[in-house]
C-alpha cells in the first residue's frame, strides 16, 4: 500500500529563471531529436540538459552525455538556479486543457513514494519494459542521483476523499495556499500549475488516507523500473537486503491522480502494419470474417465520420481498419464473441480478449498477419501513430499496408489487468496531457 512522504524538493528558482516555460519539457521519452534541439536552444538552463544529453564525438566512461548532466546539476544547484526547499512539502500539480472541445483539469500531487516490487506489492505496472531504455535511465540516475521526472500513477478514490482534500488546499478554501507557486501555458496549449503544500496537518491527512490505496502506473514503468534497480544497488553496497524507512533510495518520486478524476484522459494510438507477404484483401477479410462482424464503410467514407462509427457502442469491442493496395476500403470490424477468443488468447494473453489492443495484437496481427505478438515491441512490422489523417496517407504512399484504429483503452481495464499482474500489449495508453518534466526535481540524500 502507498507509503508517502513529503521531501525537500529541487525548483527551479524564480529570480533566476524568470519564465519557467523555457526551461521545461515533456518527458524525455516523447521528444524527437529536432524537439530537443530545439529545447537546447531554447534556454542555457532547459531541463533537456539534466533529462536528454548530447551524445558528442570522443565520449568515453569518464565523459559522456551522464556526466555532463551531473556537471549542469551540480552546477545549477550550486548557483541556486534549482533551489532546494527550506522544508519537506507535497506538491499538488493541476493541468488545465482542453479535449475535443471540452474543458478538463486534471489534479493530483507530487511526493515520495516507497518503492515496492511488482511481483508482490501493490504498485501495479501494466506494461513491459525494455532493457536499452533502462539502462540509459539507470546511468542517468547513477550520474545525477535525482529523480529528474515524476512517476506518473493513479488510485482508486470512489469516495473523493484524496480528491476533495487536494481541491480544498488548491482550490480556495479559506486559510489554504490558493495562489499557486507555478502557474505557466506550456507550448501544447495546457496550464500547468503548482502549489507547494508544507502544512503539516494537511500533509498528514494526506498519508492517512492514501496508506490503504495501490498505486497504478500509468506513465513511467521504465523510470519506476530503474528506481528499484538502484535501490537494490544502494542495499547491495551497504550490505543490507532490508527495507528500511529511513533509507533515501527506498523511495521514488510519484505523481499521483484519482481514477475517477474527470481530466484523467487517454488517448487512442493507433497502428500500421507492413510486411506482411503476400498481401490479399480478400483472404485476410474471410479470416477476419470467422471472429468479427465486418462493416464495409466504402473508400469515400471519411476518418471523422470512420471514428465516430467506431466511438459508437465501444463496448463491443471494435476496430477500424483501412486497407491499401487494390482495395483502399475503410471497414468496421466488431467483434461477434469473447467466446471465440478463449482458444486463442491462453496463458499470459488470457486478459487480453477484454481490451481492443489486445484482440488486435493477439488475434489479428499474431494468427491473420503473421506479426508475433510476443515480439512485436521490437517489430519493424508495425508503427504507432496519434493521426487518423497520417494514418491513412502513409497507407496510401505504400509506406504501410493496413491502418488499424482504435478506441480508447479504459482506465478501469488497465487497473483490472495490472491488478491480476498481467501486461498489456506496447502503446495501449497514451494519458494525455503529459505531466511536464522539471516542475519539480528530487536530489536523493
């Protein structure tokens, strides 16, 4: 169960950094080389220095991207450009953007959170891991000693008691801190908003009543991952295999949202399919035919209408698909029965026949396109995509195949699978605003 506390946080320092929007970023896991390029630019002290270093000619173990990252941290605190906190707080971070024309905010807080394995305690990962981005994060880690980003979770709250506590501190209560203490629009449109919450008795409220919940990852496994890792290093070389509450490296920092939060919003990623030999529209339509009900909705059909169609009874399982070649056709294929799933989806894919990206990597790209599954996070075989419209134009150039669109994965199937300890298929979510990178950072001492 979630062990939170507060800690002295690392921000950067409003005197010296007069617009906060210039030195932070998204994660570093969404941002193309050209994007970082362009955070360089942007400001001498951008995170993208501590968070996604150069690689430059002649680096070797004793000069490379990690330590010219520990150098601009060292440096940055040592000029007081990130500041540390003059006492422990828990930070409660808002969003505040807007989703096919409505208005969401999206609220939760910032604080440390003992580490627990996944294999027995009740931090839930729902993903697979690769070992190359592991490793880049673990050097990074090593180099800097810090939590750069946050680990982004959530927990059930059907009762709003963690939620109706953060909205009273941030939200205007008489005798709470109201104004935040970082308020800026990033580059994508969103308002991000920080506030610094040191009251002991709110803080206290807070463990009290998140002691009971698991914790769901949503954003993080790698870091999450790495955290456990150095953990586990840090014991190894003190010579202790315990946990212990005293210990620094015990604990990782989380950003923690209720699941019934209303800006809790996921976004659908789409995929393409290449390579697949032989390509006949025909065969692979009768063999979709046998577990799905195929709507043919023409080649004039467009995506915005194709995507309404999709959205309508989500709950019946349903894919999109757009074929190219000789056949340039957009379908609707929904699935006839779960049932027909139970011979094909066994063992650790067993969960997979509840969830849309489940039954498309497991039933259509594994046993109709050949495309295995079981490796299929490292296939060239496949791409995925945000954009309905690019979609559909790189099938069209014949750089791709098929298109496949989906509907959001659901929060509730991501807590259901991960709580049985079982993994989803690569790119079943994509939580949307992302949580900016450099609102807050966590120096382990």
């Amino acid at each position: 169960m979630a062990t939170i506390l507060p800690f002295k946080g690392l921000r950067y320092n409003p005197e010296k950094i007069k617009d906060i929007s210039k030195v932070i970023t998204p994660p570093y896991d969404v941002i193309s080389e050209k994007e970082r390029d362009d955070y360089y630019q942007l400001h001498p002290e951008n995170i993208i220095r501590l968070i996604l270093g150069k690689e430059l000619p002649g680096d070797d173990q004793s000069n490379n991207k990690y330590t010219r990252s520990a150098e601009f941290f060292d440096a940055w605190r040592k000029e007081e450009i990130l500041k540390e906190e003059a006492e422990p707080a828990i930070y409660i971070y808002a969003q505040e953007f807007t989703l096919s024309g409505k208005k969401y905010v999206r609220r939760g807080f910032i604080s440390l959170v003992k580490l627990e394995d996944f294999q027995t305690g009740q931090i839930y990962p729902h993903e697979h891991t690769l070992a190359k981005p592991k490793e880049d994060r673990m050097n990074l880690m090593k180099a800097c000693n810090s939590n750069l980003s946050q680990v982004f979770t959530f927990f059930e709250d059907e009762d709003s008691k963690v939620s109706n506590l953060l909205h009273k501190v941030s939200g205007g209560d008489t005798g709470t801190c109201v104004t935040p203490d970082i308020d800026f629009t990033d580059i994508y449109g969103v308002k991000n908003l920080l506030w610094v919450v040191k009251d002991k008795a709110v803080i206290e409220e807070l463990i009290l009543q998140m002691k009971d919940r698991a914790l769901f990852i949503a954003d993080g496994h790698h870091r999450y991952e790495t955290a456990l890792f150095y953990r586990d290093r840090i014991r190894k070389n003190e010579g202790t295999s315990k946990s212990n509450d005293n210990i620094p490296s015990d604990y990782v920092m989380l950003m923690c949202v209720s699941m019934e939060d209303p800006g809790l919003q996921i976004l659908p990623t789409h995929r393409l399919a290449r390579n697949i030999k032989d390509l006949d529209p025909k065969e692979i339509k009768n063999s979709l035919n046998e577990i799905f009900e195929i709507s043919d909705m023409g080649n004039d059909c467009s995506t915005e209408a194709l995507m309404q169609e999709l959205g309508k009874d989500a709950h019946k399982h349903k894919l999109a698909m757009y074929m190219g070649g000789s056949d340039k056709k957009f379908y609707i294929l929904t699935l006839r029965d779960e049932n027909l799933l139970d011979q094909i989806l066994t063992g650790e894919y067993s969960e997979w026949k509840y969830i849309d990206t489940g039954i498309l990597h497991g039933v259509i790209f594994d046993r109709i396109l050949g495309i295995q599954a079981k490796n299929i996070s490292k296939s060239e075989s496949v791409k995925y995509i945000q954009g309905v419209e690019d979609s559909v134009e790189s099938v069209n150039k014949g750089e791709y195949q098929i298109a496949f669109f989906l509907n959001p994965t659901k929060i509730g199937q991501i807590r259901d699978i991960a709580t049985k300890r079982h993994k989803m298929p690569p790119k079943a979510t994509y939580f949307y605003p992302k949580l900016m990178t450099g609102m807050v950072i966590r120096h382990i001492t």
